[in-house]
C-alpha cells in the first residue's frame, strides 16, 4: 500500500537510534528516548493550504528532525510511520 499525503503534509519513518551509551551501556526499550529524527518517504504537493500559498522544501529520501509532539502515529503494511506538517519539520540532517 503506498500513502500519497496531501496539502502540506509528509510521511516520515523514525530513524533508529543507538541501543547503547557513549560508555557502552546497554539501553532497554523503555529508557531509550523517542527519535525526534526521521526519513522522508513522501511529500504532498503543497500549493493553497488554508489561503496561504506552501512550497514544500522536502523531498522524499531527506534526513529530518521534526518537533517532539508533532503528527499523527499511522500503522501501515507493519510499519509505524508519521504524518506531519512540513511545519512541523525543524531541519534537514545532511
């Protein structure tokens, strides 16, 4: 199933973070925080949302860090995935 987002939106998929500390601890999956970094895998076409003319800055591949409470959880096809306002989208990680 393939999810085409639309207005100003994009689905993003959480990057995984390290499992262990910079000292070699090893974290468990509840003390391991929310990655706030994440893979674009689709972009709306922006134009005309709520009056205001959007240009999407994203493309689908980009590296992004988006703001902590941000989006709507989705499972599809067994993936968790994200869907967020290019808004909410804070920067791009090269």
């Amino acid at each position: 199933m393939t999810v085409k987002p639309l207005g100003d939106r994009v689905v993003i998929k959480d990057i995984e973070m390290e499992e262990t500390t910079k000292s070699g601890i090893l974290l468990t999956g509840t003390a391991k925080e929310k990655p706030q970094m994440a893979e674009v895998l689709a972009v709306g076409p922006g134009g005309n949302v709520d009056g205001k003319d959007i240009v999407m800055n994203i493309k689908v591949g980009d590296k992004v860090i988006y703001s902590k409470y941000a989006g709507t959880d989705v499972k599809i096809d067994g993936q968790e995935l994200k869907i967020v306002r290019q808004s909410d989208i804070l920067a791009t990680v090269e």
